[in-house]
C-alpha cells in the first residue's frame, strides 16, 4: 500500500469512529472534514509504531477547531470524549500493524 492509500484509510477509520461530542451530539470527524488532516499528523506515529495515548492526546490538542463563526477556539482534545480517543489510538495501532 502506498502512502496515499494508508492515509485515505486511516482518515477513513478516524472519520467513521471518531467524533466530536457537543451536548451529546456526536459530530463525527468525516462530517467536520477534520479526519483526513488529523490522518495525515498521526501517519509519522503510525510509520515508527511508537503509539500511546500521550502523544495522541498532544496531537489533538494542536488541533484547533472554530466554534460560533470563529468567535470560540478549542482544542480537538477538549471536544472528544476520553473513551473516543482511547478508541483513536486502537485505530492508530491498527494502522501501524498493517504497515
């Protein structure tokens, strides 16, 4: 698989399984088109297979996410539940299996 494809389907993963969770909305990250951005940051964590939920956790809190027309900012840390992430990260170990 090509480089192109392992992100296409890691973004595919995180966008499927991944969401933001806003007074129990679930907006998942394919409909926020935040999942193929967030697949190609966590592919270098893929590629060395050094996964853990620190460093996941570090890379969504780089990502930052408009609210109400830009007037808010938050981290995408700040708006996945901890039971998603931990998800994330089974993701990311399935990703670095497959390479």
């Amino acid at each position: 698989m090509n480089v192109n494809q392992v992100v296409e389907q890691l973004a595919a993963d995180i966008g499927d399984r991944v969401y933001i969770d806003v007074a129990k909305w679930h907006l998942y990250l394919k409909d926020a088109k935040l999942h193929t951005g967030l697949a190609e940051s966590f592919l270098p964590m893929c590629e060395s297979g050094k996964i853990d939920e620190t460093a996941v956790k570090t890379t969504l809190a780089g990502v930052k996410v408009k609210l109400g027309g830009g007037k808010q900012e938050l981290s995408l840390a700040d708006l996945i539940p901890a039971a998603v992430v931990g998800d994330l990260v089974r993701i990311l170990e399935d990703c670095a299996r497959s390479l």
